[in-house]
C-alpha cells in the first residue's frame, strides 16, 4: 500500500492538466477513430456486474492509484437508452457509484485532506458531480452536529470543488463514452448554468444543516472569503451568519465580515449591531490568529462620520483597556486603530486630555456594560496609554506618545507584525543592528520617525576634557574584599547514593 501523500502526488502528475484548473472547451470536430465506432452499440449493449455502494466506497477506501478508479469506470456500462422516449440515462452500476462515493466520504472515517484533493479530480469534474450533488445533499440533510468525522471530509472535499467563474474541468465520461447526456448541443450551451446550479445548491444545503462547531471556524471564514460574493443569492446565508453570530464567541468574531457584507450590500439590518460588535471585544480576541482582520473590520464599522460619539468613545475605551491585557503584537496595530479613530472623530480628544481619574476605583467607565449609551466612556480617560508608554518593547512606548502630541488631521497606516518580526527587530535593536531602507520607509509612513524622548531628561553638554596639569586626577583603586563561604556542600550536592541507583535519585 503506498501512502496517502504519495496517492495525492501521484494524482497530480498523473491526471491531465485540464484537471488542475482552466476552463475546459469542448472540441467540435472528432478525431478520425472515433468515427468508426459505433456509438450506439455503447448505449445498447448488455451491462456487466458491478459493485454495490457499499462495495464501491469499500473499494475507493483501498485503492492506490487513479487509474484503479478510472479503470473501474472504464469496465462498467455507464449510460443506457431509455427505451421509453429515447434519451441517454444513466445505469444502475454508474447510479451504484454514485451512491457508494457518498456512503465513502459521509462515513465515520476521517479521510486525509491531501487523499481528498486527489479523489476531487475525478469526483469534481463536472458531469459526474452532477450526479454525485444531488446525493450530496440527501445526506447533508440527515447529518448532525456530532458527525464530525463527515463534515471533515465535505468541507475539504467541497473546497477543491471549483465555481465556474473559477474555470470549468474536462469532462469525466468522454474518456469512456462517444455519447452521454452532457454531449447534446442543447445541454453544451446551458452548461455554465446548471454546473453553477449544481455547486451552489451543494454549499446551500451545507449552510442550512446542523454544522460541526469545530468545523464553523474553518467554514465560516472560507465562505465569507470564497463563497458569498460567488452565490446568485447571497441573502439566503443570512440565517446561518446571524444564528453564528448570535453564539456570543469565537464563532461571532469570524462571522464579523460576512454580517458587513450582508449589511452594507445586501441591505440587511440587525437590531443593536454595534452593542452586539461592542461585547465581543475582549481581551481573548487579541490572542486570535486572524485577529488582524477583526481589526480592519472594526476600522470599517467605525469609518462613518455620523456615528453618535458615544459609541466611538466607547469602542476607544473599550480597546484601550484590552491592550493592558493584548499580547504585544496586537498592542501596535490595535494603537494605530486608537489614534484614527481619535482623528476622525475629534470630540473624542477630551478622553485624551482629561486628567481624571487618577485611580482605577474612581474610573467613571463601565467595562461590564454592554449598553454603548450606559459605558460613560466619555466621562473616562485614556490613562491606560501612559501606562503603554512604559512598556518594554519600544514599538509599543512610540505608538502610546501619540497622545502627547499636538492635534494631527492625518490617519496612520495600521501596521500588523507577527510575534517572530518584532522579535528580530528588537533583536536587531538591541544588538546594534542597522535599519533596512524599507523599514526607515515604514518608519516615515508611520509617524515613528521621532526617537523616543523622556520630556524630564535634557540634553547636556558635554564637558571638554583637559589635558596637562589641569588633567583629571586618578583616583586609587581600593580592592574591597569578598566573602567567601568555607563551609563545604550539603544537600543533594553531597548526597551519598549512586548515579546507578535511579529509584533513590527520584524520590531526591
């Protein structure tokens, strides 16, 4: 048996390039051998035993290389006349196929993601998922949250699956077949719309069912990234967001930029948005791995200038009393957020010049209020800033002295750096290291241009030194004498058990 990962290389150097991508086209004119087949006789002759669907997801389970699959295709009657009016039908052993395709990947073996992209070559060309769609959502509609091991293997199945805009395969059956249901003319023009019907109706039925919650979090983000704007009606997903939404966890944050695309393009409306967005900013959020996208979604819902400043005011509140808490490379960008929002909306600069409070007891501001017109933020002040402004990492005290800077009009840029870049450039700071001609551009872009200055240190001249006899005297060295400890060892540096003795050097 070879192993998966060689199944998956296999399938890519061995399938056609038509598979990988592009759009496929038909070509019009027959090569010379086919015409001297008789291509009806395809469609009448008698049709072998195949395998049942149990049989066949068995056999798909086993199998090494593509060529046993395509043999299997090769060996089977695929289509038949249908002696009732005459079109091409499929048979009982390509409907068998079908069905045990679907018994293999809704089974409660969890398939390899890189296993599932190979088989998707075959599965996902157009004509066969025809057939293999419709089945698809049969089951997608018996499955339950607790499945986990099935919604595994159709989402990963399903994200190799292409939209037609993205480019349409080669046919599957033409390997096999001179005729089929896919080669009439009438079908041939129609075709980008019913293969765009038959992915569409797939992710539809996968928004409306019971979604395994450990596979929302990879879901959620994919559709909001690849499906929504690719979806005739996008609204139709509006119920899965929003029930996503309303989970008050990690689910909601990654439900953010689906629930602004429905709102801003489609119209839609969500009572009390903003308190909703508003009480899922905690300090858990900054620890995300996408929480550089949480962000600039913030940054858009904040954009407007006719928001009542209660709720910016709230929001800034909010953020700064996060970052006391946010892991350093949320601290940067969520400061940069801060000082844009402070620009655009300048009835916000009174929380930064305000020198109440001056303990955290009598901080006016509500952090356990939801309510964005309860918080009184606008009562508060940002004195968690000056606390920044004493961090270790230097980054981080630079953006905080914004706040004592004159009134600025221009909005920064929003910088996102990972943990292991802002490592290497404090390394390099410490250790003497030179500043690339990209960084002292980023430097400027920025605003941190300005070295760090303490406003109680002064710069002092230096004294000129004096040679001769107005020299400086040496003073003498006085050697000041260390004690010394005579007492020999005690403790486990004395211990008297043998190094072969593991039981005893244990229970030391």
């Amino acid at each position: 048996m070879v192993e998966e990962d060689e199944f998956d290389q296999y399938f890519e150097n061995a399938m056609d390039a038509s598979f990988e991508g592009g759009n496929y086209e038909d070509d019009e004119s027959e090569d010379d051998d086919q015409d001297n087949v008789n291509t009806e006789y395809e469609l009448t002759k008698e049709e072998p035993v195949s395998k049942n669907p149990k049989e066949f997801a068995k056999f798909l389970h086993k199998t090494e290389f593509p060529e046993d699959i395509t043999g299997y295709f090769k060996s089977i009657k695929l289509f038949e006349r249908n002696p009732k009016n005459g079109t091409i039908i499929p048979t009982k052993s390509l409907g068998f196929a079908v069905n045990g395709f679907s018994i293999y990947l809704f089974g409660k073996k969890r398939i390899r993601k890189a296993v599932l992209k190979g088989i998707s070559q075959i599965f996902g060309c157009y004509d066969i998922f025809h057939y293999i769609s419709s089945h698809l959502v049969k089951h997608i509609v018996t499955l339950r949250e607790s499945h986990a091991a099935a919604w595994s293997n159709l989402f990963n199945f399903m994200s190799f699956i292409k939209h037609p805009n993205d480019g349409v395969s080669a046919p599957f059956f033409k390997k096999f077949c001179k005729q089929t249901p896919f080669t009439n003319q009438q079908t041939k023009k129609r075709r980008l719309i019913w293969i765009s019907n038959d992915w569409e109706k797939v992710w539809s039925a996968i928004l409306h069912a019971e979604v395994n919650s450990k596979i929302a979090l990879k879901l959620i983000p994919y559709v909001t990234e690849n499906i929504l704007s690719k979806l005739k009606e996008p609204f139709k997903t509006a119920d899965f967001f929003f029930k996503m939404f309303d989970k008050k966890d990690i689910h909601a944050i990654l439900s953010l930029g689906a629930i602004f695309k429905l709102i801003t393009e489609h119209n839609f409306e969500y009572p009390k948005f903003y308190n909703k967005v508003y009480s899922l900013i905690k300090p858990s959020m900054f620890y995300m791995e996408n929480k550089d996208k949480v962000l600039v979604l913030l940054d858009s819902f904040l954009s407007s200038t006719h928001l009542p400043i209660y709720i910016v005011a709230s929001f800034i509140k909010r953020l700064a009393r996060c970052l006391t808490l946010a892991p350093v490379d949320a601290q940067e960008p969520t400061l940069g957020l801060i000082r844009n929002l402070i620009i655009r909306h300048p009835n916000c600069y009174e929380l930064v010049h305000r020198e109440l409070p001056k303990t955290l007891s009598e901080d006016p501001f509500d952090d356990n209020e939801n309510e964005l017109s309860k918080t009184k933020a606008l009562e508060s002040s940002l004195w968690e800033l000056k606390l920044l402004q004493h961090h270790w990492n230097q980054s981080v005290r630079k953006r905080a002295h914004f706040i004592d800077k004159p009134k600025q009009s221009i909005e920064s840029y929003v910088r996102f750096r990972c943990i292991d870049e802002l490592f290497s450039t404090h390394m390099a700071k410490t250790f003497g290291g030179e500043e690339t001609d990209a960084e002292k551009y980023q430097k400027l872009q920025d605003g941190d241009d300005e070295e760090e200055v303490k406003p109680e240190e002064i710069p002092t001249k230096r004294k000129k030194k004096f040679g001769g006899k107005f020299a400086a005297r040496h003073e003498e060295k006085t050697v000041k004498p260390v004690n010394v400890n005579q007492d020999p060892p005690s403790g486990i540096m004395n211990r008297k058990i043998s190094n072969i003795d593991v039981p005893l050097l244990w229970k030391i």
